[in-house]
C-alpha cells in the first residue's frame, strides 16, 4: 500500500487506522474484512468501490456467508444504498464513558 493510499482514505473514511488482519490490496486498491458467524464485515475499503463490491460479494459466497455488513462515517450513506445495494438495518452509536 502506498501511503499517499492510506492517508487519502483515512481522511475520506475519518478512519484512525486501516486494519491489516485480513488485508487484500491489488491495483484496484484494498480490503480489510473478518467473519461474523454467517456475516462478511468489510471493516476497511478504499479504491474502486464497484470492482470490490463485487469481490467481496463473490469472496463471501466462497465463504458460506448470508450477508456482508459494512458501515461509514461519511455524511451520507445514501450512495451506498444507492450504488452497491447495501440497505439500512441500523445505526452504530459511540459515547464516551464518562
């Protein structure tokens, strides 16, 4: 991974790292996941996002999972529902513990 890669998709994701445990990079850019009982977690996804949506639509199958879950911190999830599909099951919620 180049690092101009990492920092772009750390201030596009407001991510603070990129996971490396399950990571798959190639020139279409890189992927992070883990398994979830039946579930396929993209945990990090930068590049071309139509080219991993399918890989990590095919790359799940081989796998036995049911469903691929992901999430964002961008303003707006609607371009994921939109273009990849993904619906709206739920929100993530932090606070700190005070």
């Amino acid at each position: 991974m180049q690092d101009k890669d990492i920092q772009r998709f750390l201030e596009k994701s407001r991510s603070e790292y990129v996971d490396t445990t399950n990571l798959i990079e190639n020139e279409h850019g890189f992927m992070s996941w883990k398994i979830d009982g039946d579930k396929f977690v993209c945990i990090n996804v930068y590049g071309d996002g139509e080219y991993w949506d399918k890989y990590m639509n095919k790359f799940a199958k081989q796998l036995g999972c049911k469903t691929i879950l992901g999430g964002t911190s961008r303003k707006s999830y609607k371009a994921f529902v939109k273009k990849y599909n993904f619906k709206l099951v739920g929100y993530i919620f932090e606070k700190e513990v005070i």
